[in-house]
C-alpha cells in the first residue's frame, strides 16, 4: 500500500481535471443514443404481443407491397406509352419545322442573289451603253434609284458599289473620284451597325483603317476595290460619306471573298463579319452579319470574262432568318457555322429571329433529342449557278437546328404523369381502404399493447433483468393456476351465464395487467393470499439472492441541507436532476448497478445483478469520475442557481463485501440491499470528508492485491464506526496519473473508456 500522508494537494483542481478527464469522461459523460427506457430488453407479454403485431405488419406489408407494386407496373406502362407517343409526335413535328426553316432560308438566300445578279447584270450594260464611261472610271447618277428596288425587294440592309482598280490606275482614278464626286441623300445607320469617328473626305484619296483611325494605303497595293456608291449613304455629303473611298481589299475578311470572287467568276459570301473584323474595317458591327459580293463583268455584263468591279449586298442575318417560319411557331435555336471558323447562335420564335450570342448556345436540356442541320454542300450547291468556275471553294454555310424546352414542352406535356397519377390515385385509394380497415382491427390492441408496455418499463426501470425473469415466472404460473380453476368454475355452473358464474373474482387478468397492478399497488399477491402468521406458501416463494463479492457506494452532497433550505424547490431538483442525470450515464457507461436516491444521498453497487472479478476497481473510477464531474457541474450552475452552489461537493464512501438483495414486497415493492456491507459503505461516507473518496480496508485490500495499491493512501487517523469500533480507512488518490497508467488491466466492462 501507498504511504501514511493523507491525500496530496499539490496538484491544482484543474491539474486534476486535465489529468483524470479526458476522452474518457467525455465518452463516459456524454450524451446517451437514446433514454433508459428505449433500451431496456421487451419481456414477458409484451414481447409476445409485440412479435404477434410484427407479424401481422409483415403479412400487411406484403399485401401492400404487392398492390404498390402492381399499381405502378401499370402506372408506368401508361406513363411509357404515352409519353413515347408525345415524343414521337414533337420529333415529326420539329423535323418538319427545321426542313421548312432550311427550305425558306435558303430561298431567302436563292432570291437575293438572282437579285444581285440582276442588278449585277444592269450596272455593266448601263456602262456599256454610256460610250463615254470607260472602267474603273464609272459612276451612276441614279444609283440610288436602281438600288431601291433590290433593297426592297431582298433581306440587304445597305447595298454598295466598288470598282477594282489596278495600281497604274491608282493615282488617275483619285483625281477622277475628287472630280466626279457628287453628295448622295444620306441617312442614319441602321440599328446594329457602328461607324469610325475618324473619316476620310473623297478628295483625301483611297484610305485604309487600322485600330480604328483612317491612313493612306500601301502605295505599291496591285489592285484596290474603293467603295465609290451606296444605298443608303452615311455621313457628309460635302466632303464624301462614311466608307466612300475605303479600300475593302484592305480588310481581311473582305479581302478573302473578293478574291474567291475572282477566283470563281461568281458570288461569294463573307464569313461572319461581327465586332471590328480583324480590326481593320471602316464600321463596327454589334450584331452578325455578311456580304454576299456579286461581280460586275466587263462593259456588257454578260460575254465579258473580265471583272471590273463588284455590288455588295451586305445582310443581318436576324434578317436572313426572319419570316422564315409561320406565325406562332414556338422557338428553335438556329447556330450559323461557318466553315472558315465561327458559330453564332439565333433564336427563332415564329416570324421573328433574334441573336443570342457567340458560340453554340442551345439548350442542354433537349441534347437528347437529334438536332436537324444543313450542310456545306448544299450551301454550296445554292452558289454554285452564280459561279462561272467552281475550282475555288470559298467560305461556305451550314444550318445546326435545335429544339427548345418550349418546343419540346408544347408537344411533351404532363398528359403521362396525369394518366400515371390517375391509375396510381385508384390503387392508393384500394390501399388506403384496406389500411383503414385494418388501423381498425389493429386499433384496439395496439392501446392494450401501449398500456402494457408502460407497464412494463416501470418494473424494468425497477427491477434486474434476473429478478424480472422470476417475477414474470411468478405471474406466468399463478396465471396457469387461475386458467385451471377457471375451467373447474364452468364445469360447476353449466347453468349459469357466464358473468354470473365466475364472478368478478373469477375475471382472467393478463401478466401485463398483474404486473401494473402489482408496480401501482406494491402488493405482489391479492390480500387473501398474502403469508399470515409467519406461513409463506409456495406460491409466496421470496425473490432474493446472496451476492458474496460486491462493491457498495454512498455518495452525499456536502453542504445540500442548509444550501436547499434557501433555494425554491425548482431549484434544489435542477440541482439533483443534474447531478443524478450525469451519474447514471457514467454508471451506464461502467456498468455500474444503480440501487437508489434518497434525497441528496446516491447509492450504486458492482458486482450485483451480475458477478463482476474487478468490482472494487470498477466503482472507484465510477467515483473519482463522478466527484471531479460534479466539481464541474456546481460551478457551471451557480450562475443560474446562485452565489454557493459552486461550494457544494461530494462525500463518497465506498466498502466491499457481500450483500443480501430482492424484491421486499408490500407497499411500493422495490429492488432493496441489505447486509453489513450497506451499513458499513454509508459509514464510510459519513465519516470522509467532501471531494474525496473514503475507503474502507476490504476495498483497499482487494485494491492492493488487483495491483492498484499505488491508487490509495492511508488516511492518517483511525475512524470510529458504530458497532465496530476503530477503523482503519484509505483515501483514493484524485490526483495520482497512475490510475490512467492501469487501464489496460480494467474488464471487458469498462474497455475502450481510457484511464
């Protein structure tokens, strides 16, 4: 055993906390998964009752299970059918959309270009019959006139004319152009369309743009193409209108098509001129656009293999693709993609297209379903009778088609949901008939079963598992009795009704019943059967056992009396209901047997109901555990409990030895101990001291020999106890680490809780 000295202090309250509560206190003082109650083991009739009604729910569920699962193969074959016959009918419907938006697109684009061709074919003999005109020095005086009608008649917004000039022409050609030069009605831009500040006047010569600002072009360039004539016109009509005199063949885009169009003798389309076009263009477009350029052959138009300028058409192509579809038609996400790079994508709503933005922008809601497309091909294939040689193949066009929610929506509704909800509706109604009428049946023995089971979890709140099995036992065999004499009683009384006949003393009682009446009456037996003069018959067999190696103690709040005496009686149980309330988790957790409170005093044993070989060990960490826990608990409640609350502390007293224990029947039967062992262990509490665990010689020694004398130390005067005189006694080390060194010792019942 440790030294003489009483319990050392010179460790801190909170050296004392840090060292001893850890990961175990908090697994022991944690919260619990569920109430006491929810985890006690289901007895006698309620067990049965409840496997019967576990039962009845499997056959239920089958039942229901069975119709649910007929209810929705049915559902769902409605649900099925009809929706692949909405899908089929949006397919067909949207495929014949797309086909009649490519055939009206492309007849959009067919149209201009007989158009351009046509005035094309104009301008070229309206110079061939002017014997004073000679290329590139040609101007039109009504060229405002003959561009009316195309523009009307065609999807261009703006219609321009540009001859080709060779280098050796480039200097006569400019002072030809400041000559001839004569202002044109002008106009406002169209909406979409955004031009340079910086302009050049006619008389400045043939420019260029770079990053937005007007400069001279390349002196030694081989061949221009001015814009000299457009419809509509723009800017000052004095000193030349906006574009007149750019050169296009500066602009990239441009460029790359009037060279196709020479290549091939024929009509030829920009790629999508959208934003500055390779910054170099004399305008800015804020919505895409195109210009199909159609050459100017010759002086005749026609016999001519000579081109000596081009009519440009340029076009949105929200117009392009407007009036395409009739009135009504739900949306479709048109993307242009060009084929020398570029995708832009349009939303087409009946008559009307507008742009969405860049890239292919159509729903992924509807990628699902096969999208309709154009090729290049037959883009080609449209310019190919505009074309004199088709060895050159320029930029060309395609049509990617897709369906909307809308669309879809129009055609996909909710008809198969409704249809699946009516057929499910009908058997949920069948379902629910047949729950009603079973909630019925069930009904009634659902609340005996209910009032059973509170029965029932009082007694397993009361009693040990062990003396539950015998007290159920007891009642099984007296209802055996009852059940044979109640079959004696009808053979006696054939003539007799059967109230009258067995008589209110003959009603057959369950054992749920027996028992709640023995738990609110604390009377085991009717008074008629109750022992008298000293005679205990069979059937009043005691239940009580001898428990040789138990573990007993009684925990005391010290200083509670006068603190009570001053504090509301809600007061004093939030107290008590907390304190109790962490030491019955931290007993659940040990494995600790609680026996009673009485009042403010708490009693627990180990080793009872079940036989426990470190008992002594187990109940001193239940102790030291529950004394620094309280040391918590006191000063987190006196702000709410007020000034001394954080002053009151535990008194723990504990002894080993064996202990009578059973039902004392009577009055409010209860699970009772009884023995010296108890005497001594309230003692050993009376007689310590608060925060600190008094223990007596037995548990000291069954300690010692355990190995865990280290844990304990002599307390420095003998005690005197009633009836036995002068005892020596042990203080628990609170302190000591040693405790937490020993862990690995501690039984199956206290593994996994750390030291």
């Amino acid at each position: 055993m440790a030294g003489d000295d009483t319990a050392p202090e010179t460790e801190t309250k909170d050296d004392q906390l840090v060292s001893l509560f850890g990961d175990e206190d908090d697994a022991i003082f944690g919260d619990e998964d569920s109430d006491d109650e929810d985890e006690l083991l289901e007895e006698g009739s309620v067990k049965v009752a409840r496997e019967d009604i576990k039962l009845m729910n499997v056959v239920r569920a089958i039942v229901i299970l069975f119709l649910l699962t007929v209810a929705t193969i049915f559902g769902e074959a409605v649900f099925i059918i009809t929706l692949i016959g909405e899908e089929r009918s949006f397919e067909d419907a949207f495929e014949k959309t797309s086909n009649n938006l490519i055939e009206a697109l492309f007849a959009k684009l067919n149209n201009d270009l007989w158009i351009a061709k046509s005035l094309s074919t104009d301008l070229a003999l309206s110079a061939a019959q002017d014997e004073d005109s000679n290329w590139p020095f040609i101007s039109y005086q009504d060229f405002d006139s003959r561009c009316k009608g195309p523009i009307f008649l065609s999807d261009a917004s703006s219609i321009k004319f540009a001859p080709l000039v060779k280098s050796a022409d480039h200097g006569d050609w400019e002072g030809w152009a400041t000559q001839s030069y004569e202002p044109q009605p002008s106009s406002e831009p169209e909406d979409g369309v955004e031009f340079f500040s910086s302009y050049r006047s006619v008389d400045q010569g043939i420019f260029a743009f770079n990053g937005g600002f007007a400069q001279d072009v390349v002196a030694d360039a081989s061949l221009l193409s001015p814009v000299w004539q457009m419809y509509p016109a723009h800017g000052n009509q004095a000193s030349g209108l906006i574009g007149t005199m750019f050169d296009e063949i500066s602009n990239d885009v441009r460029n790359h098509t009037i060279e196709s169009m020479l290549g091939c003798f024929g009509a030829t389309m920009t790629p999508f001129q959208y934003g500055d076009t390779s910054g170099n263009d004399f305008v800015t477009y804020t919505v895409p656009r195109a210009t199909v350029y159609y050459p100017i052959f010759g002086n005749d138009g026609v016999q001519s293999t000579s081109v000596t300028g081009s009519v440009a058409f340029e076009f949105s192509w929200e117009a392009l693709l407007n009036n395409v579809l009739e009135e009504g038609t739900r949306d479709i996400v048109a993307v242009i993609e060009n084929s020398c790079g570029g995708e832009h994508s349009f939303n087409v709503r009946g008559k009307t297209a507008s742009f969405m933005g860049v890239g292919d922008l159509h729903d992924d809601d509807v990628d699902g379903y096969e999208s309709v497309s154009s090729s290049y091909t037959a883009f080609n294939e449209l310019f190919a009778e505009h074309r004199r040689l088709t060895a050159i193949d320029p930029c060309s066009y395609r049509v990617n088609l897709y369906a909307t929610v809308s669309y879809k929506d129009y055609y996909v509704g909710s008809d198969p949901e409704v249809y699946r909800g009516i057929v499910l509706a009908v058997f949920i109604f069948v379902v629910a008939i047949f729950i009603l009428y079973d909630c019925l049946v069930e009904r009634r023995q659902s609340r005996v079963v209910t009032a059973a089971q509170r029965s029932d979890a009082i007694v397993r709140s009361l009693f040990p598992s062990n003396v539950r099995n015998r007290l159920y036992e007891q009642a099984k065999a007296k209802e055996l009795a009852e059940r044979e004499r109640e079959k004696e009683a009808w053979k006696n009384s054939k003539n007799m009704s059967s109230n009258s006949s067995l008589g209110e003393g003959a009603l057959i009682e369950t054992p749920k019943i027996r028992l709640k009446s023995f738990i609110s009456s604390g009377s085991a037996l009717p008074e008629d059967q109750m022992p008298n003069n000293h005679q205990v018959s069979v059937a009043m067999e005691p239940i009580a056992d001898l428990f040789p190696h138990t573990t007993i103690m009684f925990a005391d709040i010290a200083g509670f009396t006068a603190w009570s005496s001053e504090r509301e009686p809600s007061q004093v149980f939030t107290l008590l209901e907390t304190i109790y309330r962490d030491m019955d988790k931290a007993a659940k957790k040990l494995n600790v047997f609680k026996v009673e409170t009485v009042g403010d005093c708490y009693v627990a044993a180990t080793g009872i109901p079940d036989p426990q070989e470190n008992h002594a060990e187990i109940m001193v960490r239940f102790a030291r555990s529950c004394l620094l826990r309280i040391d918590l608990l006191t000063k987190e409640l006196e702000s709410q409990l007020g000034p001394g609350t954080a002053e009151l502390a535990m008194r723990f007293g504990i002894h080993t030895g064996p202990v009578t224990a059973g039902v004392l029947r009577g009055q409010k039967a209860r699970f009772q101990l009884f023995g010296d062992t108890m005497n001594t262990a309230s003692r050993m509490e009376s007689t310590g001291m608060k925060n600190k665990i008094h223990l007596s010689t037995d548990t000291a020694d069954k300690l010692t020999k355990a190995g865990f004398g280290h844990w304990i130390t002599k307390r420095q005067d003998l005690v005197h106890v009633k009836g036995k005189g002068d005892m020596q006694t042990y203080w628990l080390l609170l302190g000591s680490s040693s405790m937490s060194e020993t862990s690995s010792v501690i039984s199956d019942d206290t593994s996994g809780l750390g030291a």
